[in-house]
C-alpha cells in the first residue's frame, strides 16, 4: 500500500555548518562505522536501535539532507558525524551505558543531535516539554535521576535553569541545582557559560580524541541493544501528576517501520516537525519516521500558522502531522484563493476524539492535500495503535491496528463487549511500555497480568477497527444519563462557523451535572452562543445538549498542546460562582 517514490534526490546542501565539526565520509560497512578524527569509533551495532538507523541511513544517502532547521542544513553525514561527536563528548564528561540525559528545549537541529549522540552511547533521553514549569521539569529529573541536562535558555523569554532554581533550589559548589543532587551539569545551547552553566562549545571541546569502544566491559560505552531504553517519555499530566512511560530502542522502531509502510513514508518525505519533540508522535512519527525512511525531518520550533503556510512551500513539505488543532489554524491562516505557486503537502496525518468530517474535507479543500490518515495512540503505546492507509475520499475516524498489536473492548467488569458496544479500550502487543520508569504500583494499575495495557480510553470496535470515543474520566452523567464530551464537540464541530471546541461536566444542584461548551470560532465567521445550543438541539438528546456554549478567542491548552479541560472547568466554576454571588 505505501507510495513509490521516484524523486532523484537532488537537493541543495550547503557547506558543512562550524557548528558540527568532525564531518567526513562514512565507512560502507554497517559493522564498522567511523565518523571524523575527534569521534567514536564503534564496532557491532545492534540493527533495530534507533542509533543504527541513523547509521544504516548515513551509509545508504549520505549526502541527502536529514535535518533542517532554519539555515541549519545537515545531511545524514553530517548528522550522524555531529551526534556521534556529541555522544564522545557525553563520555568524556563521564555519561556512560544506561545513564538519563534530559533535554529541555524546542524543536532544532541541535535537539536531534544531542538525542542521537545519546543513544550512540546507550544514554536514556528524557524530554522535557518547554511549556513545562520549574517544578514540572524538577519532578521529571529527580524521578529519573537524570545527570545532564540541555536547555536553550531564553527561548520566547524564558529562563529555563532560573525557573528550575527557583523550584528546586539554588546552585551549590559542586551542583547546578541543590535540589537535584544527580544532575551534575547543565549545558546550554546558546548561552555563554558560567559558574554552573556549560555551553554547547565547552562540551564538544570535549571531543577531542577518538575513543574506542569496548563492548565486553561491564559498564561500557556502546551503542544500545534493541532492549535497551531508549528514552523515559512523560505523560502529559492531564490526569494526575505525570509518569515516566519507559519506551525501548526495539519496540520504537518496529513501531514506526511499520507506521511509515503503511503511510507510504519514503526517502521523497519531507516531515514538517510542528508537534514538539517531546512529545512521543512528534518525537517518533516525526524524527524516526523520516529517518527510518532516509527523508528530512524539518523542525519547527515556535507554531505561527502563517510562517508555517510558508515554509511549507519553500521546504516543499510533503508531509503534514499533528492535533486537529494544528490543521484548524492552518485553514485560519490561509488566504481566500490558493495561491499558484503555494507547494501542497501529499499527506495529513491526524488523530483525536475530536476530529469530525468538515475538518478533514476543509483540509483537502482548503489546504489541498488530497491523502488523510486518521489513528489513534498514546504515550504508554509508542505513540501509535492505529492507523488508516491514506485515503483520498471521506476518511472513516476508526481504523485497524498496526500489524501484530491486540486490541479489546471490555465493561467495567474487565469482560468483552458485543461489538459495536463502547468500552474501555485495551491494547496488547510490542508497541507497548514495559512500564512506568521505577513507579510499580503505577505500572501494575496501567498493565495486567497478560500484557494488557488498560487505556482509560473509550472506544467500539467493529469489524477489526477501533473508534475512540473519549477518557473514560472526562465522561459525565447528566439526569443519570452518560454524556461523553466527544460526541457532542463532534456536532459542534459541524458547524461550519466554529473551529475548535471542547465540553465539559459541571455539577448541577437538579440533574448532578451538566454540560459546558467553550468554543472558538473561525476566522471571518459570526456566531452566538444560543446559537450553537440551537444547533445541538437538531442533532443530539436533550439531555446531551449543553446548556450554554460561551465563545473564547483562545483555547487553553495542556503542554501537549490538547485542550485544558482542566482550565476549562475551573472557568466554568468561576462563572458559576459569579452568578450565584460568591467572590
């Protein structure tokens, strides 16, 4: 099913950037891979890592652009030369096999390099996502007791080892961080050094001499195996404090093989890298999936969906994949008449609860990219349990699994439902975590005996094909009735003066709860509230129709980017204190 690709390849590279030294010629042999006079030489590599990926690409297209960020163009050569120099750097400073490095930083070329220098080695990454706050970042690195961490101080503003001070504690002698008594340095990309801050050149100065590996000793400096973990990925936090989802080299990239066959990702592809890096699809279907395929992967790290429409056409992107949301603004963004010259992506890739039929027709009609795929994932999965092959026409929101993944719907009971009925969704198969990062009770509550993983997701499955419904937690029970907040954003979604929406459950002194709305609507359109009450009213049981709609022009999002419904209930709250005359 996947798309042949018949481009010639030839792309415009310019000179090597002095940024990422240490660039020549690799070796042919995938056993024997040396990159550069100040790099790691490595023996075996084990072949389904993510580090033999990279190198099993650098062999094939050397010279084709993998990575491009802004002005910053790296072939596979040179990526591979840079990460391989990055992870000798990592040694130096004493990272060895099994140890956590932590990236806190947006989407560049320098991101992926430091996450595959680390893998070089056999580092566990943990990404940390940029919206998180001083404390949220200071939890995830004492969990994993991560001993290095890179940040890219002042991005939009922000001061990341400040704010992470400022929660944990000031710098001590021999600590940047008191409060983190594992993380021994912190290393900025861009910020001249100081007492506690290494810079992005004092690191690599530390590369200065080969250093062979030895994979009988018995804490060495390799190349990870396929078991080995690759990286400690948080959950986004939406239903309690977030947990490190352990996700291994082997399981990642069988995954995304996989999901790039099925999406027909090849070397052609160029990825537009808008969905954070710290995010498991973004990460993986992202940077893998065009690695894996020997494609670009273009980061993109601040979202404007006008310099986004742009790039889109300079970079020739042919591949688009993101939240609803991503594509939403997108249409927002673009002018009334498709300009001639304007370059269209062949493929979108989307998936959420949310997704109704106008979004994915205004994508074909608006942004016209005529190929969609819809699916369904979680951190906890990869990032990926389903996935639809492209399909040009209407795009059903259920789709199969990846092959050799196990899918059930149960009650609460924990017993199979009829088909067609709603569930709680489980998944089974190599796609899934072999459990939260040193947190037993967690992973004993997510994983049963038989290698269930239990989603609190809810779905139907019908004729092998699963359709998510909602969170088993964002369901509410209006006049005894269960009302799931997807499918009445769904019928909100429909209307053709709305662009995002989400509902919420409040409680109701009558009926237990009720519904809330909050919508955002598009661009150049009008609308009430009351009217979209009255638009439900045709579509849905008076018992699912929210009782009012209130229009915003912003969604609050968590820091994967999803709506806040947390924010949400909380204003809802607010509001209803107002109006019975409390604060």
């Amino acid at each position: 099913m996947g798309t042949v690709c018949t481009c010639d390849g030839s792309h415009n590279h310019p000179q090597a950037d002095p940024r990422f030294p240490g660039q020549r010629d690799a070796s042919d042999r995938r056993d024997d891979v040396r990159y550069g006079p100040s790099v790691m030489t490595v023996g075996d590599i084990t072949p389904d890592t993510i580090w033999a990926v990279l190198c099993e690409s650098a062999r094939r297209h050397p010279d084709r652009e993998a990575v491009v960020d802004g002005r910053e163009r790296l072939s596979y050569q040179q990526l591979a030369a840079s990460a391989s120099q990055a992870g000798t750097a990592m040694t130096a400073a004493g990272i060895r096999h099994g140890d956590r490095i932590a990236l806190w930083a947006p989407n560049s070329a320098r991101w992926a390099v430091v996450a595959l220098g680390a893998h070089s080695v056999g580092a566990v990454v943990v990404p940390i996502n940029t919206r998180a706050r001083g404390a949220e970042a200071a939890h995830q690195l004492r969990t994993t007791r991560s001993r290095m961490l890179f940040v890219d101080d002042g991005f939009l503003g922000t001061g990341y080892a400040a704010m992470l001070r400022a929660a944990a504690g000031e710098s001590g002698p021999d600590r940047p961080v008191l409060g983190l008594p594992d993380l021994e340095q912190i290393i900025d990309f861009h910020r001249e050094p100081d007492l506690h801050i290494t810079s992005w050149a004092q690191l690599l100065r530390r590369a200065t001499t080969p250093r062979p590996v030895d994979l009988r000793a018995p804490r060495r400096v390799a190349p990870p195996g396929t078991d080995d973990v690759a990286y400690i990925m948080s959950t986004s936090g939406s239903t309690g404090r977030a947990k490190g989802v352990v996700l291994r080299h082997g399981q990642l990239v069988r995954v995304y093989r996989s999901l790039s066959e099925r999406l027909g990702i090849g070397r052609c592809d160029r990825i537009l890298g808008v969905t954070p890096l710290s995010h498991s699809f973004g990460l993986n279907a992202g940077l893998l999936a065009a690695l894996a395929a020997g494609g670009c992967y273009v980061a993109v790290d601040v979202f404007d969906p006008v310099t986004a429409l742009t790039r889109i056409t300079t970079e020739r992107i042919t591949v688009l994949s993101g939240p609803p949301t991503l594509f939403t603004d997108l249409i927002a963004a673009s002018p009334a008449e498709r300009q001639p010259q304007a370059h269209t992506p062949r493929l979108a890739v989307t998936g959420a609860t949310t997704v109704a039929a106008p979004l994915l027709d205004r994508i074909r009609l608006v942004l016209g990219i005529p190929l969609i795929v819809t699916g369904y994932g979680l951190t906890e999965a990869s990032g990926t349990v389903t996935a639809r092959y492209p399909e040009s026409q209407t795009v059903s929101l259920a789709a199969p699994p990846l092959p050799g993944v196990e899918l059930r719907v149960v009650d609460t009971e924990g017993n199979a439902v009829p088909e067609g009925t709603a569930g709680e969704v489980l998944v089974r198969g190599y796609n899934v975590m072999s459990g939260y990062f040193e947190d037993e009770a967690a992973t004993a509550t997510a994983l049963d005996g038989d290698g269930w993983l239990h989603t609190g997701d809810v779905g139907v499955l019908e004729a092998g094909e699963l359709r998510i419904i909602d969170r088993i937690g964002e369901m509410f029970i209006v006049g005894g009735f269960n009302v799931y907040p997807s499918e009445v954003e769904q019928v909100l979604s429909r209307h053709p003066a709305v662009g995002e929406v989400a509902v919420v459950g409040v409680p109701d002194d009558r009926l237990g709860e009720r519904g809330i709305a909050y919508a955002v609507p598009r661009q150049g359109h009008s609308v009430t509230g009351q009217q979209l009450v009255e638009h439900c009213r045709g579509a849905l049981a008076g018992y699912k129709v929210p009782s009012e709609v209130i229009l915003l022009s912003e969604m609050p999002r968590i820091a994967a980017g999803k709506p806040s419904r947390l924010a949400l209930r909380e204003l809802a709250l607010q509001r209803r204190a107002e109006h019975r005359g409390v604060g």
